[in-house]
C-alpha cells in the first residue's frame, strides 16, 4: 500500500483479508447475532451505528445481491473489460499497529500492520463489503470457487485513527458532496442496455445536411448531458434519443422504462433481439431522415418528451404492436405531416412544454410527465391538444 497523507493509505487487499478485517455489516445489525457475540464484535457493531445507514429494510440491503452478482459476473468474464467496484474506503478507529519503511526507495510503497482485535469499518463501499462477504461466505452460489476469489485483489482506502466525528464527515462528503448523475443520463451510458445500444445504431444509420455537407446524424447526438444548450454543436441527447427507441419498442409503458434497463430477456414476447433491430432501426432511421430539417433546426422534435411522444405513436406500426390499434407507416406519416414543430407557446404550451411569466417556453418536463400527453396529440387529431400541435 501507499501513503497519500498523514492519517490515509491507498492500497489492495484479498477478499480473506477483508471478510477477516471488516466484520459482516449484515451481522452487525442482527439483534440475535450480537447478543451471543464477543464484547468486541458488539463494541464494533455500536461504533459502525454511528458512522452508517442500516442494511435491513433499505434500498442498500436490498441492492446487495444485484451488487454481489455484478461482481460475480465480472470475475467469471462476462462483462469482458467493461465493469468495475470503486476502492472501498475504511475507517481504522485507532492508530496503525505498524508502517514500514519504503519496500523501494522513492516508490512510496509500504507493508501495514493492523493488531488482532483492531476496529476497522467501512465508512464508503459497504455495499460493496457485504456483497464480497455474501461471494465469500457461498461462492458456489454466485458460480464461483474459493480458488478464484483468492486471486481476487480489492482496491481500499484506509483513514487512521481518526475522530467519530471526522469518520461520520467522510461518510458524508461521500454521499453528499458529489453530484448525482441522473438516472436517464447514466442509463445513457451503459452499453449492455438494449435500448442504449439500438439507439447508437439508429443514430449511425442516417446521414443528414449541416451547413451543406452530409454526417452522421450520431454527430448531433450528445452522450454527456442532460440537455443540450444553444452553443452545443449536438441537437438532441442520447438519453432523448433512447426514450424514442424505448417507447417505440413498448408504447406507452416505454415511459416508465425510460430510466429503467432494458435486458434482452424483455423484449415483447415473441421477439428476438436482432428481430427487434431489424424493425426498429430503419423506421426510425427514415423518421430522422424524413425530419432532418426539425433535428438540426432545433425544433420541439428535439425535446426529450416530444420524441417519448412519437416512439409511442411508431410503436403503433411496430409487428409485435397490438392489432386493435396497429396501422401502417402511410398512416404515421399521415399524422406527423401536419404537425407544427415550431417552439411556439401556439402549438406547445401545456403538451410538451410550459410558458413561464416571463413568456418564455420551457420544454424542460420529463419523458414521463409530458410524452403522454404528446403522443395523445399526435395520435388524436381532432382533440384539443391534436388540433393544437397542427396550428388549428
């Protein structure tokens, strides 16, 4: 391990070594447990209370097993190289039994020592430390063996002898501090989503015209950001253009799955992945082309909640759509013609967007709140939002 500052090392560990170091978190919460455990375990169980969230009842103990089959996957070689547990960061409530001198001069490089009995607890990671736990104490059932979990190093960082209070500071400058990536966007960026993938070939597929020359419409698509603003180059964002494919794919219960993975064991019964490719890409790659001009000029097609919208109105034409309420390309095309794609309060306002006191249209509502009532709108011509969206 090495040194970064006084009071914190940087290093890797065995899995051993952290089951042995770190007691089960699960244990330490179990009433039953505890009052047959040594005075040690109990007096580690109070501290850690101090510095943590519960397991039990919690979303966080609920996500253990996913966490702990995502690292099974990982080590089995599933995932490839595309997977990865951040350092988990401990908290040893006394001082170092020992440190030793440099192992290579100017490396920074060194052993530690922690005494039997030393009280050392998971301040960030503890999901992560339960999941390892849960692979160590059955590693049969994740589809391991202790062989391959003793190959196994895991990244840490430890604080030394600090205070309570500075531990319970740590704890919260990690999980408040930092800013929260929201759910559409980080979807956005896994590549084992169905919808994210099809989404990346739907944005390859179509070439369009910018200031006179033909690119690749995935040029204009930005995988960053939750919106994109005027100085961008991009026109739409990924996570927009995944909530067309999404809902395209199942209608209107796309909405809900818009921040939600989609695996390829859940596609509409029936339906083999490269099916679902084969049909999904070209009808909306023509719908892209077909509206080049609305994309790159930034109409409302580009707002997340419009094209939420219109995947529910082409699921309509989709083979595995319900035959009550499918109808043909010809038709969708029918419907989208007259629709006004202006950002004008005229066709917008209380559809897919807000007028504020200031006048100005804010297209800023969510896939959920706004992409029913946009496809209603596109779907249902004579009502009010419908004659509304075609100027009438």
């Amino acid at each position: 391990m090495m040194p970064f500052r006084a009071d914190a090392v940087v290093g890797t560990m065995s899995v051993a070594t952290l089951v042995q170091l770190v007691p089960s978190p699960r244990a330490a919460e179990d009433p039953r447990k505890l009052k047959a455990a040594s005075g040690l375990v109990r007096r580690h169980a109070e501290l850690r209370a101090t510095v943590q969230r519960t397991l039990r009842s919690s979303q966080k103990g609920k996500n253990v097993r996913p966490y702990a089959e995502y690292i099974a996957a990982g080590l089995k070689g599933e995932l490839g190289a595309a997977w990865s547990t951040p350092p988990v960061t401990l908290w040893h409530a006394g001082p170092l039994a020992a440190l030793s001198d440099e192992l290579v001069p100017g490396s920074g490089l060194r052993t530690l020592t922690v005494a039997p009995g030393t009280t050392v607890i998971a301040i960030d990671g503890e999901t992560q430390t339960t999941a390892w736990h849960d692979l160590y104490d059955d590693p049969e059932e994740y589809g391991l063996t202790y062989p391959e979990l003793a190959q196994v190093r895991i990244p840490f960082e430890l604080y030394a002898d600090l205070a309570p209070a500075d531990a319970r500071q740590i704890f919260y400058d990690r999980n408040v501090q930092g800013v929260t990536v929201a759910k559409n966007l980080a979807m956005s960026m896994d590549q084992r989503d169905f919808g994210t993938r099809i989404a990346h070939v739907v944005a390859d597929s179509v070439k369009v015209e910018v200031d006179g020359q033909r690119v690749p419409f995935a040029r204009l698509v930005n995988g960053s950001k939750r919106q994109v603003s005027a100085s961008d180059r991009e026109v739409v964002t990924l996570s927009a253009l995944r909530a067309l494919v999404v809902t395209t794919l199942y209608g209107r219960t796309g909405l809900q799955r818009s921040a939600e993975s989609v695996h390829e064991d859940e596609l509409p019964t029936g339906c083999r992945p490269e099916h679902v490719e084969n049909e999904l890409v070209p009808i909306l790659g023509q719908l892209i082309n077909r509206h080049a001009r609305e994309f790159t000029g930034r109409t409302a097609i580009t707002a997340p909640a419009v094209l939420a919208g219109l995947g529910i109105a082409v699921h309509h034409t989709m083979p595995w759509a319900d035959p009550a309420t499918a109808f043909r390309t010809d038709d969708l095309v029918r419907l989208l013609n007259g629709i006004r794609w202006e950002r004008e309060a005229r066709y917008w306002d209380r559809v897919a967007a807000k007028t504020g006191a200031s006048g100005r249209l804010n297209f800023s509502g969510g896939v959920k709140d706004s992409g029913g009532r946009v496809a209603d709108a596109i779907l249902y011509p004579a009502t009010e939002a419908g004659r509304r969206i075609r100027g009438l």
